[in-house]
C-alpha cells in the first residue's frame, strides 16, 4: 500500500487519456481587484495576500468572487467577476506526464474574449492572470486545482 501510495502520481500520468476524463479535480477560480495607492485588504484574502503583494506591490486588494466546482475532463467552471468580466477555467488534463494538471483559461469582458491562455501548474498551486483596468486598477484572477 505504501508503494502505491509513493507511485500515485506516477501511475496516474500512465493512465490512458479516455481513463484520465474520469479523474475528476476540484478547480477554483476566483477574481481580485487591485487598486493602486491604497492599503486596504479583504480579510477574506489573507491566505493569497503575501503573494497579491509580490505580484503588484504597493496596491490594496478587494475579493470579487470565488468560484471552486469538481471538474472532469471537458468540464469548466465559469466565475461571473462583475462590470461584464467572465473568468473561465476548462479542465482539459487531470494529470499531464509530469504530474501536473492542465486547464484553459479565458477572460472575456461584455461576451467577447479578450485573453486565453493555457494553464499548466502543480496541484494546490495558484496561477495569476494580471490584467490593467483603463482606470489603472488590476483585475488579477487566480486559477488552481487540487
């Protein structure tokens, strides 16, 4: 039991891709706005607010939304962030040859796409999209699976 237990992100990468749809992960997406010269922080993101610092020093966060689904394969959860932003994160790969999973984000704004990318990251890891506003506030979105 042991060994398998060490193995478990080996054997899961050998897992054919039509066995992978199968293996579900909990995919959270969650959208944050940055304002600039100001210090006031959502207590609701203290967990994340060491990284939110790093990524754009000198700003104050506030929490948008939060939206976490368990996904298969094919699957997506969609985060309805407000002022017409979408955020959408698609589970296209449980687990990826090198244990990581694989997801395809977009942020649309008004129903038009305005970035897409695809996401490749370790479990419990978030990744940071970094938008600039016309206003000069950010609108950063993380995106994570477990």
């Amino acid at each position: 039991m042991v060994v398998v237990l060490a193995l478990g992100a080996v054997a899961l990468s050998a897992i054919p891709a039509s066995a992978q749809e199968m293996i579900g992960r909990q995919v959270t997406v969650f959208g944050v706005l940055a304002t600039p010269g100001t210090s006031a922080d959502d207590p609701k993101l203290k967990d994340v607010l060491p990284q939110l610092r790093l990524l754009v020093p000198g700003h104050g966060f506030k929490l948008l939304k939060v939206e976490s689904k368990r996904l298969v394969s094919g699957e997506a959860v969609t985060c309805i962030l407000g002022d017409g932003f979408v955020a959408a994160s698609q589970l296209t790969a449980p687990i990826d040859p090198n244990g990581k999973i694989q997801m395809r984000f977009d942020l649309s704004f008004d129903g038009l796409s305005q970035y897409q990318t695809i996401v490749t990251t370790p479990p419990n890891q978030i990744f940071y999209v970094n938008r600039m506003l016309p206003n000069g506030e950010r609108l950063i979105i993380g995106i994570g699976a477990r």
